[in-house]
C-alpha cells in the first residue's frame, strides 16, 4: 500500500512522498504510526548528511495502531496500540548466549520499514514476536514513544554496574541526559548530579531530582563534584553530551576505581579533538564502558516504568510537528535554549 514517508534528499531538503510499504505476510503486522520521536542520533544523519539520496529517512522511536495482521500472529490484533523496538537479537548466537544483543548480527538488522516517519510501518515476523509491546491504558501515544531511548539508557546504567548508593554526574542535560537522571534513580543511585550550559535545563534537572545541577561554564565540575563525594569523585560519570569537553569533565570527576559510562555518539572531528593521558584508566582502575541499545527485556521494562510514572517523559517534549514540517523540526532542534526533544505525529 501507499503511504507518505519523509525521504531524504539533503540535510535541508527533507521531502514527503509516496511510498509504497508492504502488505503484512504470514506472522508480520502493519503499523499506523501515531508517534515518533526525533532522536539525536537520527539530527546528526540528517545533518551530517549520513544518508543515502532518495531514501527514507527512517525513525526508530515509534510507536501506533495495528493496522493489519498477517495470517498465523498470536496475541496482537488490529487496534492493539503497541511500542515496536526496531531491533531485535537472534537469541542464539555467540553473542547473545553471553548476554550482548547488541553485538549480534541479525540484532544489527533493522526489521521495520520504513520506519516511524511515515504514516505506516510494517515489522517483520522476528520483530513481531519478541519486539511489539501493547501500551498500557492510560499512557499516550507520545509518552510511549519515549520506551526506546528510555530502554538505551536503562541498558547503558546496568552495563556501567550502578549499584545501590552510588554517586552519580551526568554530563549533558539533553533528552537523554535527563532520562538519564532519573533511571538512576529507578536503579537505586544516592547523590545525582548534572551538569550543562543551558539554564531551562538545569531548571529541569532539579525538577526531575537532581541533588544538584550546574553551569559548567560558571562552576568548576571538578570543585562542584568532590565536596559531595567526601573528596573522592563519583562512582560513575555519564557522558551524555558529545564533547571534549564532557570527555574531560568526566575524567576529572570519577573517582579512583569508579565507572565512565560512554553515552553520546562522538562525531569524528570531535574524536580528534580528544587529548588525555591513557594510563590513568591503569593506574587509577577506571572503567571506561560503552553500550549499544537495548534489548527486548530492557525495552518491555522501560514502557513499565513510563506507565507506572517513575521515568517521566512527557514533560521532556518541547515541540510536536507534523510530518510534512519534518524539516522544521530538524531545524529547531539547533535551538538548545528551548529546544529538548520532538516528536513527529504523522
């Protein structure tokens, strides 16, 4: 069938066209797409121009309506209002067998197409069975589109090994700095601080728990961090903001034998931009950890925990847009005194 999509012709040049998705075959769905977020990841392709001409542009954040069902799926059925995770693990391999879903290769694979930026999504028959989730009653279609990223950092938190009691700095007030925050929390943190340089951000931070949240263009992170750690620094940074500058604050605030957990996707020139002496991850025991995404574990608890309140999402959406304004939304989002997180309601 037919259906409008946001297809990519250049970082400016964002066009809606007809495309033409797939009729669900045995054990696949068809999605209406209600919801999609605008994820930072999803900006910097655009922007950076990362995409192939003439193709969609994608959208993984998404969430809708069963439109159709294909013959032999069990469980779901049209107008069921579902979060669809746009990866799903094989659960066999080499990988998977040792708990990193997101190493293995059939994980790598998107199994939706054309993705949340278009009026209709199909999901292929391995996505429906392990990565379709029914939104509870009582949470909105742009609340739920919130379960991915809320699923990545839920992920990311665990493999950084936050334990109860732990201290913890997120760098970066951004959307995901701030789910960040308060998935921290959820998991059992003491102390959260953050740091950005954007007040309305702050203002949130301390809105959403933070203990503390500050200018790190007015307030030393390092001086700012020890006096709430009895001098010792955090037991785990986030680094949730793509810059030397967040690479630095968290070398200097974690403390000996603690945790840096490597959030934000670096773009290379910043990566070359990076000048820091190795050995102190030998010498003062540090652990630097990476994390990719989520799994359907992960991402069935993310949706708990926006049902249930405890991660609140709502009010971290500055700007809705249709989505023939595609391009209008990719534009605000270089506006960081108001701008924190869009979702595209085709």
């Amino acid at each position: 069938m037919k259906a409008e999509a946001a297809i990519f012709y250049g970082s400016r040049d964002l066009r809606i066209e007809d495309l033409e998705v797939p009729d669900p075959g045995s054990c696949e769905v068809l999605v209406k797409v209600k919801a999609c977020g605008l994820c930072g990841s999803d900006i910097q392709r655009i922007l950076n121009e990362k995409l192939e001409i003439g193709k969609p542009v994608g959208g993984h954040e998404v969430v809708g309506e069963v439109f159709r069902v294909g013959g032999g799926v069990e469980d779901i059925s049209e107008g069921d209002r579902v979060a669809v995770a746009h990866r799903v693990p094989c659960f066999k391999c080499h990988y998977c067998s040792r708990g990193d879903e997101g190493q293995c290769e059939l994980y790598r694979r998107v199994g939706v197409y054309p993705g949340g930026f278009s009026e209709y999504m199909w999901v292929s028959s391995h996505n429906v069975v392990k990565g379709i989730f029914k939104i509870p009653s009582g949470v909105s279609f742009e609340a739920a589109s919130f379960t991915e990223p809320v699923a990545d950092c839920l992920k990311a938190l665990r493999r950084a090994k936050l334990r109860w009691g732990d201290s913890v700095l997120i760098i970066g007030g951004g959307a995901l700095g701030l789910l960040h925050l308060q998935i921290a929390r959820v998991l059992g943190a003491d102390k959260v601080m953050l740091s950005d340089h954007h007040e309305n951000r702050i203002k949130l931070a301390y809105k959403l728990g933070a203990d503390i949240a500050f200018d790190s263009r007015l307030q030393d992170t390092r001086r700012t961090v020890l006096p709430e750690t009895a001098n010792k620094g955090v037991d785990v940074a986030v680094i949730a903001a793509p810059s030397r500058e967040a690479f630095t604050q968290a070398l200097g605030s974690v403390r000996r034998g603690g945790r840096i957990l490597l959030f934000a996707g670096f773009q290379h020139s910043t990566i070359r931009e990076l000048n820091f002496d190795p050995s102190i991850f030998s010498r003062d025991e540090i652990w630097f950890i990476g994390s990719y995404c989520y799994s359907p574990a992960d991402f069935g608890e993310a949706l708990n925990l926006i049902s249930k309140g405890k991660v609140k999402v709502e009010e971290l959406i500055t700007h809705k847009f249709p989505l023939r304004e595609m391009s209008k939304a990719v534009e605000e989002s270089r506006n960081k005194d108001e701008y924190l997180k869009s979702v595209i309601i085709p």
